[in-house]
C-alpha cells in the first residue's frame, strides 16, 4: 500500500489572540488519489485545516500548533506554503482574489515561472492545463472578462499547473450558480480518475459532492467527528441529528428507511425496490393572485450602455406577507431586478410602484458592516435579533461568515418596518443549520405584512420558504407559481428530493410524510 | 465605460508585435510630445498615433482618452494667458487682480495652445499603448529586471478595477441603509475591505510558491516581420525626433514674439512620423496569418 499523501497525528491548532482551538488533536491519514469531502458547519475547522495543509497555518497566520501534520512526508510546522505548494495547489473561495494577473495566459505561466522553470516547459504546460481543464478556449482573454465559474476553473487551472499530488479546495462553489458548481465538481472528480491527483473538498453542498466522494470527513468545533464512505457519513450524520444529512437522506431516516442513499439514483432504485417508487406528479397549477401589490413592477426594462436589454418588459406583483423565491441562471435578471425594485438603479422603460419603505440586503453582507463596533451598525435591539447581543464591541470584520450575514440583514432592516423585503443571494456558503435559521426569519418578516423577495439559486432553500416561486430566462419571468408547481416538475430548477419522488415533494420534510403515508399503505402521490 | 483605455487582443500587427517593440512605438510617438512644441510635428505626431490606433482597431478606445486630453488642452491653451504676461502682441488689455495686471497676449495664448497639444499627443500616445500593449506581457519583460516590483505592477493593474467594484458595491449598500453614512465612513469600509483583499492575495501568492520565486529566463521567441515592422517604426520615430531635435528643426520661440521654424525639414519630419506610424500597417506582410518569410 502506497505511504499515505498526509499524515496528522494528534495535531491542534490557536488562532493568534483566539480563545479556543480551531483545530483539536485531529489525526487522520489521506491517501494518494483519493477524493476527500471535509464537511461541518461554519466555524468547525474546515478551512483552517485546509490552510494547514498548504501551510499558510501556522506560517501566514502565525498562531501555535501541537501534534504533527506531514504532508508528502513534509512537516507543515517547519516547512511553509512555499515549499508544500510543489506538493499541492489551493484553491480558495473567492475567485476574485486568487487571480493575480490581468491575462489568463499569464496567470497559467506565473506559479511555473515562480519555479524557475524554463520557456519551453512553462509554455507546453499551459497548453497541457488549459486543454485538460477546459480553459484553452480562454486563454487570450483578460481575466476581468471571466465569468465567476470561468475565474473558479482557472484558480484550478493555475494551482494545478504544475501537477501537485494533492488539490486542496475551500468551498470552491460557493460563490457559483449551481450549474457551475455541479460541472466543478464533476471536473475534479475527473482530474481525480485520470491524473491521480489527490482531492481534498471543503463543501457545505453534500449533495452535490457526495456522488463523486470516497471518503467524507466531518468536523465538529475543530476535532473530527467522523471519518467514512459516503453512505457510512449518512448514517453517521442521520444518528447525529441530520444536519450534515443530504436532503434524500434525510427524508429517508424521517421516514425510517434505510440504508440511506448518497445519491438521487441510489434513493430511486431504493424506493423501487421498497415498491414505493412515485409515479410522475402532474401539479396543479397555482391560483391567480389577486390583492394589492405590496410592489408592482410594471413592464419593466433595463438596457446597459452597448450591451443587450438585461429586463424585457417585466410584470411582478408581490402582495404583503408573501414569500417569493426569484429564481434563474446567472445573468437571467434576477440581481438588476431587485435594484431597480429598491431605486438603485433606473428602468430605462416602465414603472415600480411600491406601498412603503423597501429594504434590500445585497449578496455580500461585508458591503453594509462599515463601523468600527457592531453596535454602531444596527443598535442593540438589532444586534440581539441577530443573535449577536453581548458583542456590541465587536469589530464587525471580525465576525464569522454567518454572523456577518445575520448583521447585515438586520443593517438592512433598520428604519423599518418595511412593506418590501429583498434578498439577493443570502444563502451562499451558508450551512443548513444557518439557512434554516434565515427561512425562520423570513417566515417572521412575512407574518408581520412584509412581501419577501428572495434572489437564491438553491432549490431546497426556496422550497423551504417560499409560498411562490418567480422563474426568470434572459430578463422575462418565464415561470410564476407554488414551488410544487414551478420546483416540483423541472429538471434543473428542481429540489433534490423531487427528482427522487418525480415532483411528489419538495423537502425531506414533505417526502418524508409522503414515504410514511405510503409504508401505511396509502398511494405515493 | 472608462476613459484609459483597456487592452483586448485584437488581430492586427501591434497587439501581435512582441510588447518591448508595440510599447516602443507608443513611446516613441509620446516622446514627440515631450521634445516638440512646433504645431506642424505634433500635428504629425497626433495624425501617426490615430492612424495607427485606427488601422490596430482601437479607433474608439482613443477617440476616449482624446475625450480625456482634450479638457485638459483647453484648460492649459486658457490658464496659460492669464497667469503669463509675456508677450508683445497684445489682445485683451484686462484689470488688476490682486494688484497683478492681467494682459493677454497672442503669444502666450499660442503658447498655452502649442502646451495643451503636447499634452493630448502624450496622452493618446499613451492610450495607445494601455489599449494595443498586453500588460502582462510588457510587465514579463520587467520582471526580468525586478521580478517583484514588476508582479506588484501586474497585481496593482489586476486589482485596482476589483477594488473599484467593491467601492462601487460598498456605496450601494450604504444606500440600502435607513440613514446613509457619510462618505468618509465608506471610503474607510472600503479600504478596510481592500486590506481583507490584499491579506486574501497575498495568501493566494504563498500557496503557489511566490516566497521562492526567483527571476524568469528570457523566453527565446523569434522575431516576426510584425515584431520587425513595429521595432522599425518606433526607432525610426524616436531617432528621428532626436536627431532633428539636436539639428534644432522644429525650433519654436513663443516670447517675446511668436517665431517658428517652417522649411522643408519640419515638413520632412512631420511626413515621415505619419509614414512610420503607417509602416506596421502596409502592405501584404502587414496581413496576419498570411506567411511571408
């Protein structure tokens, strides 16, 4: 049996100036051309054990390590980022900040240069990349042109130039549409199969990467909690309380069934074999709304300057205490929308009407935190709404990925109350725990009269809070209905548990009913 | 929409001559800027410089930093006047302010022109090079000199339009706020946030090894008749320019009377900046993808 890749005995790890551990007596082994998925809830140790990997942790961050963690036989604690990067390529978050140069070229030759490798060598493993990540047809163009999943694959691209034996992603679609996130997935499973490159994933989307998994490794509060294939981590996470679980999974320990599936494919053939298998659901389509409009948007055009109509002629009404998840591919209109909605940008033709104040949170919650202390953002009221009382003297960056968030909304809140609330985009890198915690408040938000506009790409998260759900093409709204109807029969703008019970449900929650109505000899429909 | 120009690749021989011999030309027309003041050559030198934007297919992404040079020009051709009183033609007799008698004569409103038209040649001649040179590639041609001062350029250029976005999100969301705050307190969120930034690149730089980064070989590419044509171009402009400059053509004396020097070797100069800025241009060798030894 080949040494393992990385080796971690009994290692922990102290941010500077921080409290507790952010990584406790972990010790695990990964293997060579293994594929890796460290899940956990925000603030488990995912991304610091990441960044001990590459070294950054402690050599960047600084802080104290105990224990050992070697990596291709090297010890992080003395060998740093510069010398482990031969070993392995990281690729992080956000795509924006991990591209360096101005051409896509030239962000392929740097890390080759940086080694000193010849003109020759440099030059035929950039053609050897670009092919095999399906870049090639980048390659003259200026990274400010890239999409987000463009610059994502190239961050890959670039890290994997030099064909490290080990790949280390932190959340790499996180900050991409689900169609560009499943493709990333897919294409590192392949990078896995046919180049041998070890894989090491921090997710929060299982069921997007569990197909493509070995192994799943779970954290909790820094230590490892779990460490099995696919199907061992669901049991592991149905017994611990489900919320790591994939949606089918969990729909099947509600429903008292097992094993659990690590698949869409796997959860069907189980329920065929069980005899429950659904037959396709035809669902009914939603009622005319009637009532005021909270906000009415009235033929609704947005032209940029030398570029095509991003709005063509939209009409939306959302009455108060309405839930509407907007959906659509990047690019489909669904973020120029709620601006226009909320003023900040002018229609170039049609009207927004709104009865009262409009409140608009934007993707990134980090935009709104600009004080020196928390409670300078919001005010205490408002810091304990979001969950944050005692940390009035916080400064705001310094809170976690979720926490900001939380702030932001209630910055965004503030002056209310509000007849119009948007969202755009909230549930990006948030785990399920957090995402269940925002359809929490925003089920309040809509109790008190406010119309809630959701822009999300996450199917389970609209099914989840939504009383309507508001499809958008290329700047028409292209479907408008109940998420049964509109998530229930598609393909791709589908839950993952519709495409298992073929539209019967949407949520675990739901399928789970509908599963135990059946096994009581009910029909499955 | 921005009026510094962007590079794009575009197929035609400047974006496809190698970037030492494309930024040479560029330079070599914005050096005319700084060594003349004589209206016929600096005519010359504007026409070469539009010429080759045009033929390169960055007519528009000139015809914008022109847009940029030209309230600049007129601004110099205005102020010059007023705050300088030589000159004997006199044009507008003015008051006193504060106790300074203000005159204006031709001369100096000459001067203040032939001033503002050094200023848009230098200008478009460097919006040439920012929209018809890969800055990537010009900075590899640094970095063989100081490959860290060349790869902060390159961030610098990478980052500054990132950063300028997020400036741009941090001021929409200020205004999504009840009681928006002032400006100061978002350009600080915004610098603070650009820190995060620099911290996040800096550790995208550790994992892919830049601590042992050392300088780049020179990558051993032929020269190509674009590669030639362009090189030809800029030395002849820029040997030119000085030569004639040594030989005193082009002389201008605005004070205390407008002189300047017209002959046949201003007018010889000024043909040939057009005729070098049209060399990279002409002919069957200037087409690409067409192999011409």
């Amino acid at each position: 049996m080949a040494e393992p890749l990385v080796v971690a005995e009994r290692f922990s790890y102290r941010y500077p100036e921080a409290e507790r551990l952010a990584l406790r007596e972990l010790t695990l082994s990964i293997e060579p051309g293994s594929f890796t998925v460290l899940a956990g809830a925000s603030g488990s140790g995912k991304s610091t054990l990441i960044r001990a990997l590459c070294g950054l942790v402690p050599h960047f961050h600084g802080g104290r390590v105990s224990g050992e963690l070697a990596v291709g036989g090297l010890d992080v604690r003395h060998h740093g980022p510069a010398e482990l990067a031969a070993l392995c390529g990281t690729v992080f978050q956000d795509p924006e900040t991990q591209v360096v140069m101005g051409g896509v070229r030239a962000e392929l030759e740097l890390p080759l240069e940086q080694r000193g490798q010849s003109p020759a060598s440099v030059a035929r493993a950039v053609e050897e990349v670009a092919l095999a990540l399906g870049v090639a047809h980048l390659l003259d163009r200026r990274t400010e042109t890239l999409s987000g999943g463009e610059l994502q694959r190239l961050a890959i691209a670039a890290a994997l130039a030099h064909r490290p034996a080990l790949l280390l992603l932190d959340e790499p679609t996180s900050q991409l549409d689900p169609v560009a996130g499943d493709e990333l997935i897919w294409m590192l499973r392949r990078l896995n199969e046919e180049w041998g490159t070890a894989v090491v994933v921090a997710e929060h989307r299982l069921e997007r990467c569990l197909p493509a998994a070995d192994r799943i490794v779970a954290m909790e509060n820094g230590a490892l909690a779990c460490d099995a294939p696919p199907r061992g981590f669901l049991q592991w996470a149905a017994g611990a309380g489900g919320d790591l679980a994939t949606p089918v999974a969990r729909m099947f320990s509600l429903a008292g069934l097992g094993p659990p599936p690590a698949s869409v494919k796997e959860a069907r053939g189980a329920l065929r074999e069980a005899g429950l298998a659904p037959s396709a659901v035809e669902a009914a389509p939603g009622g005319r709304r009637r009532g005021a409009g909270a906000l009415v948007l009235k033929r609704l055009w947005y032209e940029v300057e030398e570029g095509p109509a991003v709005l063509r002629g939209v009409d939306l009404s959302l009455r108060p205490g309405e839930r509407v998840a907007l959906m659509g591919r990047n690019g489909a209109g669904k973020s120029t929308l709620l601006r226009l909605a909320k003023g900040l940008i002018d229609p170039t033709r049609g009207r927004v009407e709104c009865d009262g104040e409009v409140a608009l949170l934007l993707q990134n919650p980090g935009d709104y935190l600009i004080h020196e202390r928390a409670v300078e953002e919001a005010g205490a009221v408002a810091l304990g709404a979001a969950g944050l009382g005692g940390r009035e003297d916080t400064n705001p960056r310094d809170l976690s990925g979720g926490e900001r968030e939380r702030l932001a909304l209630e910055v965004a809140l503030a002056g209310g109350p509000h007849s119009v609330v948007l969202l755009d985009e909230p549930t990006r890198g948030m785990d399920p725990v957090r995402k269940r915690a925002l359809a929490r408040r925003i089920e309040e938000l809509a109790d008190d009269g406010a119309a809630v506009m959701v822009a999300t790409h996450d199917t389970a998260f609209a099914a989840d809070f939504a009383d309507r759900v508001v499809l958008m093409g290329r700047g028409d709204v292209i479907g408008d209905g109940g998420p049964a109807e509109v998530l229930g029969g598609g393909w791709h703008f589908s839950t993952e548990v519709a495409r298992a019970l073929d539209g019967a449900a949407l949520t675990a929650e739901q399928g789970a009913a509908l599963l135990t109505r059946a096994l009581a000899g009910e029909p499955l429909r | 929409m921005t009026l510094v120009p962007v590079y794009r690749q575009r197929p035609s021989p400047l974006h496809n001559a190698r970037a030492s011999a494309a930024a040479s030309f560029c330079c070599a027309f914005a050096l005319i800027g700084g060594l003349y003041a004589h209206p016929l050559v600096l005519g010359a030198a504007l026409a070469g410089v539009l010429l080759a934007a045009g033929a390169a297919g960055v007519g528009r992404e000139i015809g914008r930093s022109l847009r940029l040079a030209l309230p600049l020009a007129v601004l110099i051709a205005l102020v010059n006047p007023i705050v300088y009183q030589g000159g004997d033609t006199l044009l507008v007799r003015g008051g006193v302010v504060l106790g300074r008698r203000v005159d204006v004569t031709l001369e100096a409103l000459v001067s203040g022109v032939l001033a503002g038209l050094r200023v848009v040649v230098l200008v478009v001649a460097l919006g040439l090079l920012s929209a018809a040179v890969d800055p990537d590639k010009l900075l590899r041609v640094f970095r063989r000199v100081s490959y860290r001062s060349a790869l902060t350029a390159s961030l610098a250029t990478r980052l500054v339009p990132v950063l300028a976005r997020d400036a741009s999100r941090m001021s929409d969301a200020a205004r999504c706020r009840s009681t928006p705050p002032g400006r100061l307190a978002v350009a600080r969120a915004a610098l603070s946030g650009a820190l995060e930034r620099a911290v996040d690149v800096a550790a995208a730089l550790e994992v892919r090894g830049y601590a042992n980064a050392g300088r780049t070989g020179a990558a051993r590419r032929r020269w190509s008749r674009h590669d030639v044509r362009v090189a030809l171009a800029a030395l002849l402009v820029a040997a030119a320019a000085i030569a004639a400059r040594a030989l005193g053509v082009g002389e201008v004396e605005a004070y205390p009377r407008l002189e300047l020097s017209l002959g046949p070797a201003e007018v010889a100069l000024a043909a040939l900046l057009v005729g070098a800025a049209a060399l990279p241009f002409v002919g069957r060798a200037a087409r690409l993808g067409v192999a011409h030894g």
